[in-house]
C-alpha cells in the first residue's frame, strides 16, 4: 500500500498526534482502534475510530495517496456524553521523528512568510547538529503571516516536505536532542485549551508529510507535482489558470469605468480579466483614492452593495461592459471584516465579535452558521448578478485577537475551531454553486496560504510588498517567485506599465500577473508594449505547471543573476528564464539544464531574437554557454523537443 513505508517509518507504531486529557497525555499510542478503508480516486482513506473513557469519540482520517509518497491525515474529536468534557489541551495535530544517520546533520528548511518585505517567502536553513531546535508560529491568526507553514527537512539523497493544512494559529517545532540520529517534529494549535459540550464536535487542522529521493530540488518538485494534482483546484479537471488581469480602482466612478472599457477595446489590449479593486461600496465619495483610506473605513456599510455616488446605475453596467468584450470580470470583498456602526452589526449583534466600537472593526463569526449562510448569499448574489468569474477575498486584520475575546476561561480555541470550519464552509458552497468561480485569496497579500485554503483558491497577489517601499523592485519580485512558487506554484504579482519597463515587467512574470491601466494619453508605442508585454505572459504561463530547476542561486544582491528553468517532460519542452540585475558584471556563464533526454535533439527559440538552431540533451545538460549582453535584462529561450 502507497505510504505504508512513510508511515512506518515516521511513527514507529505509534500515533500520529495527539493531547491531553485532563491532567494527562491522551494515551493514544498503543490503543485499540476500529479501522476502516475506503479506495477513492486518488487516495486510499483509512478512518481510525476510538472512545475515550464514555465522553470522547475520536476519528481519524488518514489518506495514502497513490501517485506520490505522501500522507496527510486529521482528526475529528465528538463529545458523546451528556455532559462536558474534560479539559483537552496542548493540542498536537503532529507527533513523530524521523531517523537518519547519526554521523550526518542534516538541513531545516522554514520560510518567510507574507509580511511586505523583499525577503517574503526566502528560505530559512538550519543545520541540525546535536541539540538543535527551531520553534515557530504564524502571527495572528492568519497561516502564512510572517511565517509560512510549510517546511522541509534534507538529508544526503532525500527529504520530506511537512505543510500545516490550517487557515488559523499554529505552532511547529523540530528539534534534535542529541547526537543520535533523530529529530522530533511536533505541530498544533497554539494555546488550545478546551471542553467539548455534548453532542459538540470539532475538526482539527489537517497535516501532510511528503517524502522524495533525490537532491533538494528533487523534493520541492515533488511538492509541486502533489499540488497540482491534488491541491490547486480543477477546472474541468485541470488546475485552473491565474488570469491575466488589468487593475482599476473601485473608487473611481462608473464613467471613468466605462472609459477605460473603450480604451481597452480601441486599443484591443489582449487581457483576459477586468480587476475592480477596493473602494466601490458602501458610502465612499466619488473619487476616493486608496491612501485615504475611505475604502477600509467603509468594510461591511451597506451590506456590501456599490456605492450609488459611484455606481447610479449598479455594478451590473460595468460588469455587461465587460463581458461584452468576452473578457472575465473581477471584484473586490473583505466578507470578514465590518465596522462595527454598520448597521447590520446593531441589528445582529451576536452575528460579529469584538468590541463596539465606531471607529473600530468587528468580525463577522463565520462560526456562526446564520451568519455564515447571510454573507454566502450576499456573495453569491453578487456572483450571478454580475457573472463574475473571479471573486477576490481580502482579509486585512490578523482573527487571533477576535477569537481570543470570545472564547470562555475553559474554551479556548473554540471560536477559532469553529470560525475556521465555517470559513470553508463558505467557500466550499461558493464553489458548489459555481463550479468555474476562481476565489483570488488575498489576506493583506499572501496571508493565508496553507494548502487547505489553496484547495479552494489562488493568490493573484501573492504580497502586498508591491503596495508599499520599493513597490515592485525587480530583484525582490524575483526572489517572490522563485521561492514561493515550491509550494504555491499558481500564483500572481501586480507591476506598472507605463514606464514600458520590459525589464521589470518580466521580472513579476509567474504563472500569471495583473497590470495598472495604461493612461488614455499613452503613445501608440505603449498600446502596442503592453500587447506585446501580455502575449509573453500568457507563453510563459503555459509552462509554470512543470518542474522548476534552478540554474542559478538566488540571492538579494543587485550583483548576481538569477536563472531557473521551467519543464515539461512529459511534452518534451520547456524555458529557461533568466535574469541579468543591473549591477551584475558577467556577461556570460554555462547553464545545465535537467529533466532533458540526452540522446534527444531540441529545438532553440530566444524570445527577443527568434531560432537560435538545435541541441542536443547532452550538450544542454553537461555546460551550455549562455550569455546576456545587457545589465538589467532578461533572457527567455524556449526549447522543444523534435527528435
């Protein structure tokens, strides 16, 4: 069975996770378990079933998948009894080592998480000698703020990836205790500490562990691989795409809409959504603009309806102006945030947590299945009035503080637990509803990018590093692909046009992107860069879902170049993207490529100066002289397979 060896391995016969009870450790090694099995398509699920004492049902669900060496598994807890449970605490949704040889220290990998920096999304690398340890949590509730909750553990001639599946607080630790050849991992939610009323049940976070042989890109490939195959969601049955987006503010009023919608149609530029950002809704002045802050001061007035001074004639004018030139139309929501002098907050008050405050924010409780049910209508309203293609969900404040101030002495947790389960609720009938919706996840810029909330959506802007500092630095939005795309690998960034930068357009290219709009008195040159600017985008975004080799390492220096190499084996092509930042004082270097068929020939297309000739796998593998002529350049050569 695909996994048995992982799983032995790992947990030595013992239990996955686990807590305590009360005073004590749950005792769940070693326990008689109830065990069923299930052959579904693309994994074998096991359901382990016990009782603790007569109060505490516990199930859990354990899949092996059958195409990667991979296990992902989490547990439901059920108060049976008619009377409450005991404290369950120091909730561990992971518990296991993992053996290697003593005589080696391997290597820790942990990232950098969203939080508006160049650096967002680096590695972290921590050798492992004896007594190491590293300790980590995400900040604020949101699973991917300042820390992402993926990690990777290398040893020699393999490794395992570990990702948390939580859209909330966790926690995580690894540490080698000693000399031997074993490290612990442990992971959970942080400060958890609750009692289960009767008949009540919770869902803990979801945890995987994958394992690869090969070097370190080896494993970050097979990461990839497992997500697209089973995390990032299917449109008819293939990973859906990130669109290429144009960008207009919703601040600006219905005629200046429509303005722009006739420049895109004069100017027959090739995107393939219409963006309308924040600032559209509730009772904004004609005009506003995003630094004064009427957008955010306006979360949830009105019951998210558009803002008649801006839109007299509904959204529904834009969005058929729109459609009419066959082209996807997005808008803007923040469904979780609200002001608490909305009215809605006075007339529901137990639907929103938080203190009142008028100048303050309040949070809608997802937890709250009325709740929950009232702003799912409200989005799905909006969705078929508009026949909105991509929904985009921002969240601009971190829950923890929320949940914290609801929860009881003796629940702590529960509000989290239940907001949560609530929150894929939500987005789960979205998608049920409309099976073609993209959900554009948001969160103040990559906030929330675990792999259970990447089930059901895909970052377009993937930081909001391009708001503030540099804005779209080239070196930085380099650095965002390069790393985050080993775990997200269907993610997008925002960069202006109308300096007709090439440089620093292609520089944000990943598997896709969103453009400023181009003013009405740009040159003709401009209409015809961005054209050009947006067909590169779509080229190169029909080859992100292959493997991604690095050619070059990535660093922050100006000084260096950065390469990596995109392919397809499968289609026997692929692209080397290369970059050449402007201090940079080589000119030239030999380049191997990997995943190619040395015996095979290959056809060579430079993006800027057309057919370069033929190759073969040999030569292009074993040392390829490749040479950018210019500082600050970017060099695409796309080749192919033709014998």
């Amino acid at each position: 069975m695909q996994g048995e060896r992982l799983y032995r391995e790992l947990f030595q016969d013992q239990f996955p996770m686990g807590f305590t009870l009360g005073e004590k450790d749950a005792g769940l090694d070693g326990r008689e378990w109830s065990i069923s099995r299930d052959c579904l398509p693309e994994y074998d699920l096991e359901r382990w079933s016990t009782t603790l004492g007569e109060s505490l049902r516990l199930e859990l669900y354990l899949r092996r998948y059958r195409d990667t060496d991979c296990l992902e598994w989490y547990l439901q807890m059920e108060n049976i009894s008619g009377y409450d449970s005991e404290l369950i605490s120091q909730v561990d949704i992971a518990r296991f080592q993992v053996l290697f040889d003593g005589n080696t220290s391997p290597f820790f990998l942990d990232y950098n998480g969203s939080n508006e920096q160049m650096c967002d999304f680096m590695e972290r690398r921590t050798q492992l000698f004896h007594r190491a340890r590293r300790t980590l949590r995400c900040e604020g509730g949101r699973s991917s703020s300042v820390v992402m909750p993926y990690f990777n553990l290398l040893m020699e001639d393999y490794g395992y990836t570990f990702a948390i599946g939580w859209s909330g607080q966790w926690r995580a630790e690894l540490v080698r205790p000693d000399d031997e050849g074993l490290v612990r991992f442990t992971a959970g939610m942080e400060d958890a500490a609750f009692r289960l009323h009767p008949g009540e049940k919770v869902t803990l976070p979801h945890m995987l562990v994958l394992y690869a042989q090969g070097d370190e890109y080896e494993l970050f490939n097979a990461y990839r691989r497992f997500a697209f195959a089973h995390i990032i969601p299917k449109k008819d049955g293939k990973p859906i795409e990130a669109p290429i987006c144009m960008g207009t503010w919703g601040g600006n009023p219905a005629s200046r809409h429509m303005e722009t919608i006739e420049l895109v149609k004069e100017h027959q530029l090739e995107i393939e959504t219409y963006w309308i950002d924040a600032g559209w809704y509730g009772n904004v002045a004609a005009g506003n603009v995003e630094n004064d802050g009427s957008w955010y001061r306006n979360a949830g007035i009105g019951d998210w309806q558009p803002s008649r001074s801006l839109y007299p004639r509904g959204m529904e004018e834009i969005a058929d102006a729109v459609h009419a030139m066959d082209i996807g139309f997005l808008l803007w929501y923040e469904p979780e945030r609200c002001r608490a002098c909305a009215r809605r907050v006075a007339e529901h008050p137990d639907w929103y947590v938080g203190v009142r405050s008028d100048e303050g924010d309040v949070m809608l409780d997802l937890g709250n299945d009325e709740a929950r049910e009232w702003i799912t209508g409200i989005l799905s309203s909006a969705i078929e009035r508009y026949d909105m293609q991509v929904l985009r969900i921002d969240f601009n404040y971190g829950p923890l503080p929320f949940w914290n101030y609801k929860d009881a002495q003796d629940r702590k947790g529960i509000a989290e637990l239940r907001y949560v389960a609530g929150f894929y609720r939500m987005w789960d009938d979205l998608l049920e509803r409309f099976p073609s919706l993209i959900i554009d996840n948001c969160a103040s810029g990559g906030r929330r990018l675990d792999f259970e909330a990447l089930r059901r959506s895909i970052p377009l802007f993937r930081t909001d590093y391009n708001c503030f500092g540099l804005l779209d630095k080239p070196t930085a939005t380099q650095i965002h692909t390069w790393y985050l795309s080993r775990f997200a690998p269907v993610n997008s960034a925002s960069v202006t046009t109308a300096s007709m930068d090439t440089y620093r357009f292609r520089s944000v290219l990943a598997a896709g992107v969103s453009t400023d709009m181009p003013s009405g008195e740009s040159p003709d040159e401009l209409w015809s860069w961005y054209n050009r600017a947006v067909r590169e985008a779509k080229r190169l975004r029909s080859y992100t879902t292959g493997d991604m080799w690095p050619l070059t390492g990535c660093s922050v220096s100006d000084q260096d170049w950065m390469a990596y190499q995109l392919n397809q084996p499968d289609q026997g092509r692929g692209v080397i993207v290369s970059y050449r930042r402007e201090e940079s004082q080589i000119r030239l270097m030999d380049i191997c490529l990997r995943g190619l068929e040395e015996e095979a020939v290959y056809e060579l297309e430079d993006l800027d100066a057309g057919p370069l000739g033929q190759a073969s796998g040999k030569e292009l593998t074993q040392g390829w002289p490749f040479e950018i002529l210019e500082r600050r350049s970017c060099r695409m050569v796309f080749y192919n397979k033709v014998g």
